[in-house]
C-alpha cells in the first residue's frame, strides 16, 4: 500500500522520529563517501508548477545520491487543471515513475494528485502546507540542539505554508512555539485550533513582536 507524504500529520510522532534518524545516517553515509543506493532504476517525477532553485536542486540531487533518477516538469510541460486534469496527471505519471513529487498553487491539487496516483505523492509545497521545508528545519534542530526539550523557537513573519507546517508539527512534536504574526496575516484558524486542541505544545500568539 502507497504512503503519501502531504501533510505533517500524515506521520505519527514515532515516524517522524525515525525519520530525522534516518536521516542522520544518510547524512552522516554521504560525509563519509560511502556508497548507498536503495532507489537504484527508480525515478521520480517532479512537479514545479512554482519554480524553486533549491526545491529542484535538493530533490534531484538526493535522488541521484540515492541512486535514483529524477524527471524535471516545468510549468511549461505540465499545466496543472488546465492543460491536463490533475487525475489524467497522476494515472500517467503514475505509468512511469516510481514517486511524484509536486511544487503547486492550490493545496487541492496535490490531494487530488496523492487520490489518483498509485505511487507515492510528496507535497513539495502548496499554498497552504511546506511540509519538507518544516521536516528539515526540526531536523537541523534536532542535530545542532540535540533536542527540542528546553528550547523556545520563535516565529515573526505571516502565517503562511511554513508557519502552518510547523504548527502541525508541534500537534505531533513537544515544543515551545512562540508566533509573532500581524492580525489580518494570522496561520490558518484551523490548523492553529487543531495545533493547540491536541495539547502537545505550548503555543503561543502575538501580534506585536516586542
């Protein structure tokens, strides 16, 4: 059975712990020049329907160090709902690579993608979830801090895709998360509600960052 990876929530708070493990020693594999390839013959398609340098260079680089390959889609190669529907996408695409990988707009794009592809789907980024960019910015936590016990991480800026990311991480990891956002750019209400109703984290909101 496939496993998406859209969302923070899609992982458990054990999984997402085994995963920055694993994490470290891929890292920790590569530093030492050693040679692991367990995505040998397998390709990944990759979605950017909103261009991003590093997104590209960091998916295509770990998919080559793994010893996959990755397709590159521009926006010019695939217009997402407007060219093509999005589950005729995802049946094709399904066809010929192993994995999906999608840079969108709208967040109900990639969940109709992840509904009609019979591979993997992972969010690169929609408007309203960055759950790759949350995953390794804990993990570089995690490596530099040893833990996230003991810390107060602080956020200033919009309530954007990264903010909301984050909080779905702190429904799944204990933090200490302090948000300064202006009040008509606050994180998504529902995802904030959920956030603070699981009791995981301390959160809090402001909306004066002094």
């Amino acid at each position: 059975m496939k496993r998406d990876f859209l969302a923070i929530t899609d992982f458990t708070k054990d999984e997402i712990y085994e995963i920055m493990e694993i994490a470290r020693e891929l890292k920790k594999v590569q530093k030492n020049g050693k040679s692991y390839k367990p995505l040998k013959d397998k390709s990944m398609a990759m979605i950017f329907q909103k261009p991003s340098a590093r997104t590209r260079v960091s998916f295509e680089t770990g998919m080559y160090q793994l010893g996959g390959h990755a397709v590159y889609l521009s926006p010019t190669d695939i217009q997402i709902g407007k060219r093509e529907a999005v589950s005729d996408i995802a049946r094709v695409l399904s066809r010929y690579t192993d994995v999906i990988m999608a840079r969108l707009f709208g967040h109900e794009d990639i969940l109709e993608l992840a509904e009609y592809a019979t591979v993997p789907v992972i969010n690169g980024l929609t408007d309203l979830l960055h759950p790759c960019q949350v995953m390794s910015d804990v993990f570089t936590i995690l490596e530099k801090k040893g833990s996230l016990e003991n810390l107060k991480i602080a956020y200033i800026g919009d309530g954007n895709n990264v903010l909301n990311s984050g909080l779905n991480m702190a429904s799944r990891l204990p933090m200490n998360l302090v948000l300064g956002t202006p009040e008509e750019y606050e994180p998504d209400k529902e995802i904030l509600s959920m956030a603070k109703k699981s009791g995981v984290s301390q959160i809090d909101l402001y909306h004066n960052p002094k």
